[in-house]
C-alpha cells in the first residue's frame, strides 16, 4: 500500500523569512575573519549604494555581492566557509519576519512538508533552516576540489537557479502534492515556484513581483515594523 502523499509549503528564505541576506552576511563574516580581502567589498559597494539611496535595483545588489562571493571564493578551504555560516546563523538565526515565522509554525502543526528553496550557500541554508522546522533545504552548492578546497565552480547550476525544477524534484523525491501546497516569495526569481502551488503568497514583494501578484490576483502580505497587512 502507497504511503498518502504529504501537502508540501515551499518557501524562499532571503528577504522572505530572514530579515536579510544570508549570502551578504556570510560574505562580510568572510571578509571580517581575514578569509575574503577587504577588497572585496568593491565589487559590490557601488550597487549597495544605490540601493541604499533607493536609485538601483535590490536584484543588482545582491548579483554584485555573487559575484564577489564566487570571485574569492577559489581556494578557500570548506572548513573556513562552514565556520563563518555557523557564527552568522548563531548569531541572527531569530532576525526573521513574524509572518513567516509564525506561517512555519502553523503548518509544521498542519502537518505540511516545510521546503526551503533559495539562492544562498547551502552550507548556510543547512545551518540555518532547521532551526526554523524545515524538512528539506535546496540551496546553491559550490564545487570542492583537492584538500577540501573549492574550485570556484558551480553543482547542477541550471537547476538550482530555476526554482520550479527543484519543487518538481522534491514533489518526485519526497512524495508530495501540489493539492492544497502553499509557496511565499518576495522577488520575481519566486515567480516559477508561485505559479506551480495552489495558494501564492507574495510577502514584502518587490515591483517586479507585486506588479505580477496583481495581475495574477495573488494574496500579497506587507510586514511593517510590527504589523502586518494583507493587500
């Protein structure tokens, strides 16, 4: 007899759940712990400044900071890029959204596979989403070589950067359903998550993805400071 299929809530995790990026703080602790050079923060101050001041685009601030992360990353022994993501995510594992937070918490009870599906370091992800109740973390992982260093190279790039193939992938693996399955998502990178669940939740959208929730008639949900509001 077939096990029954469990219902499945897929979330993003940057900006979506954590109050940031884990992939900027990994870099600037890299960067603190003499692993990364202080150079390294010129590839991407110039975008952050932008931001920063609201005349750029959030999506070019984190690709700088990629690149700065893939460009010195090279060389660096695993134990280093570990050691870094545990400082980071015992220091700010709580500095996440309430909303989110607490949405974990109502379908780990409701008895939902919680799927995490996001663009940071795996060696991150895997040290933060537990703490979080997740059953499965997809993440990008980065080629190691000789002496357990990387090589700089990226693992099956081409899945993890299309976040649809990894929820058909984990439906396939851990026997989930798309009945009844909740994603939340807060970039335009969600958008070919949000279209494959039954209930899309756009939560602190940007334009690109708030503009697409209207026209798709998608719950969006703004937390601000401590309230919470349903669009």
């Amino acid at each position: 007899m077939k096990e029954p299929k469990k219902k499945v809530a897929v979330f993003d995790v940057d900006g979506t759940i954590f109050r940031s990026s884990l992939l900027i703080q990994v870099v600037s602790r890299l960067i603190e712990n003499g692993v990364f050079p202080k150079e390294t923060r010129k590839v991407y101050e110039r975008e952050y400044e932008r931001w920063l001041n609201r005349e750029g685009d959030y999506q070019e601030y984190i690709d700088a900071v990629v690149r700065a992360f893939v460009g010195h990353l090279k060389g660096v022994h695993y134990s280093e890029l570990a050691n870094a993501a545990e400082e980071v995510v015992e220091e700010q594992w709580k500095q996440v959204y309430r909303y989110t937070r607490d949405l974990l918490k109502d379908l780990k009870k409701r008895g939902y596979f919680l799927l995490a599906v996001s663009h940071s370091p795996k060696t991150v992800l895997d040290k933060f989403c537990p703490r979080l109740g997740f059953d499965k973390t997809y993440g990008m992982i980065y080629e190691i070589g000789p002496q357990e260093c990387f090589t700089g190279e990226v693992v099956d790039s081409h899945l993890i950067l299309n976040k649809a193939n990894i929820l058909k992938r984990a439906a396939e693996k851990e026997n989930l359903t798309l009945v009844h399955s909740i994603g939340v998502g807060d970039t335009e990178t969600d958008i070919s998550i949000l279209e494959m669940v039954a209930k899309p939740i756009c939560f602190n959208p940007n334009s690109k993805l708030y503009s697409y929730a209207k026209r798709m008639k998608w719950n969006v949900v703004v937390e601000r400071k401590d309230v919470i509001y349903e669009l």
